[in-house]
C-alpha cells in the first residue's frame, strides 16, 4: 500500500519539516510570477507529506487543502501546520474531491515513486479535481548519484519518470511548461483547458490589457 513507507519514515520525514518549507518558499519566491492565472484562492497539495508545502502557501494567504494515503505523514502535518485542512486520500484509487474543487493543485515528489499506470491515474485525478492547472514538483533528467542510490532502494519508478515525463504528461494534460527551479527539480507547470494555456502565451507576449484580466501570480 502507497502509505506504507511513509507511514514508517514519517518521523523522520518530519525533522526536515523547516528545511523544507525555506527550499518551497525560496521556489515560490522566484518562480510565483510564472504561474500567472486568474485568481486564486484555493489550492490542493496532492501527497502533502508532513505539510511543508501547504505551510508555505498558507502563509501567503491561499485556503489550502493537503491530502495523503499515509496516515502517520498527517499526524505530523497536522501537529506542524495547524491552520490547515488535512484529509486523508489516495490519488490513484480517487480523491474525495468533486471536479474543478480547487484552483490550483500541487504535487511534489510524488509522482516519480509511482508505477507508470498509476502515476497516468495520479495525472488523470489531478486534472479532474483542478480547474485552472496542476504544477507537478518534481525531478528533471540530471541523475545525481545520491538521488539514483535512494530512489533504487525506494523501488518506485525514477527511471522510468526521468525518461518520458513531458511525454506521459502530455497524454493527459493539453500544454505542459518546464519550468526549472533546482539542480535537479521542474516545475512541470500543466494547464487543465486552452483557455488559461492561451492566457500563459498572451502574458509571455506582454499584452497588459489580457494581464490584467487575467493575470495573477500566486506570489
Ligand atoms: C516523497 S513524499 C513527498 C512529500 C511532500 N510532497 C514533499 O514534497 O516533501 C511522497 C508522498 O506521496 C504520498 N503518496 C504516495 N502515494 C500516493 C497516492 N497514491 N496518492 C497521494 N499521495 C501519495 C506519500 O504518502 C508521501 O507522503
């Protein structure tokens, strides 16, 4: 089961918990601005581990919802980020969320560990319950020796993820952007209908008037 793992690493996991929230915050800081979409007020943190994410986007006012299968992942998550709604869920076999729930869905490091067809589920769910885009946090193709050591020993399928990302990607969601924000991490920035991918290529081509209607970076 997905949870197994993190529910025995989950204390661990959670010493990384301030770490983490400075990496996110520094990502958001230099790259909020490329996510210009209508307004948003609400977001859904797909696989949100011990909260990191949901602490930083909380504390930039969005309402924030973080949902994960490994229960033990949750209690630390909610010890950490009080203010936050945790729920427990699993993206593959279908999230308690109706369609279009949330403006904005993230989902960091967590479609790599998974098998190819339910990493397809996992995009498939995320586009269902986003109505504006899903940013998928994730690794690019630069294997460092460590990340290859550990994600060998986890067993889920880096090798595979590193290889056909934009590709799998591309099969369910209509545009993707590869937006760099590490050594080794994109965000894979995917727009859920045509209409906010053309609002993306209208801000890149500087037209203020569609910008103002449009544009409103999370940041
Ligand atoms: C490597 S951790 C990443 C945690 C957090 N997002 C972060 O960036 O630190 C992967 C997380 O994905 C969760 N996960 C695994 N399978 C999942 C699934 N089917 N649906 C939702 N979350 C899942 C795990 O329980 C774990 O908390």
């Amino acid at each position: 089961m997905a949870g197994d793992l993190f529910n025995t690493i989950a204390g661990v996991y959670g010493w990384f918990h301030r770490y983490q929230m400075r990496r996110f915050s520094a990502i958001l800081e230099r790259h909020g601005h490329e996510v210009p979409l209508s307004p948003m007020r609400t977001v859904c943190d797909v696989g949100c581990g011990t909260g990191a994410l949901c602490a930083v986007l909380h504390l930039r006012g969005l309402q924030v919802t973080g949902v994960d299968p490994a229960h033990r992942m949750l209690d630390v998550a909610r010890e950490k980020v009080p203010d936050v709604s945790f729920i427990m869920g699993d993206a593959v076999t279908g999230l308690p969320f109706d369609d279009n729930s949330f403006d904005l869905v993230f989902t960091s490091y967590v479609a790599h560990g998974m098998p190819q067809h339910q990493r397809m589920q996992l995009y498939q769910e995320l586009m269902r319950i986003a109505a504006q885009a899903v940013i998928v946090h994730d690794y690019n193709e630069k294997r460092a020796i460590l990340t290859t050591i550990i994600e060998f020993l986890e067993r889920g399928d880096y090798f595979g993820f590193i290889k056909k990302r934009e590709q799998e990607m591309l099969q369910i969601f209509p545009s993707v952007k590869i937006i760099p924000v590490g050594r080794q991490a994109c965000w894979y920035l995917c727009h859920c209908n045509l209409r906010h991918e053309n609002a993306q290529e209208t801000e890149d081509e500087g037209n203020t008037i569609e910008e103002k209607e449009l544009g409103n970076p999370i940041h």
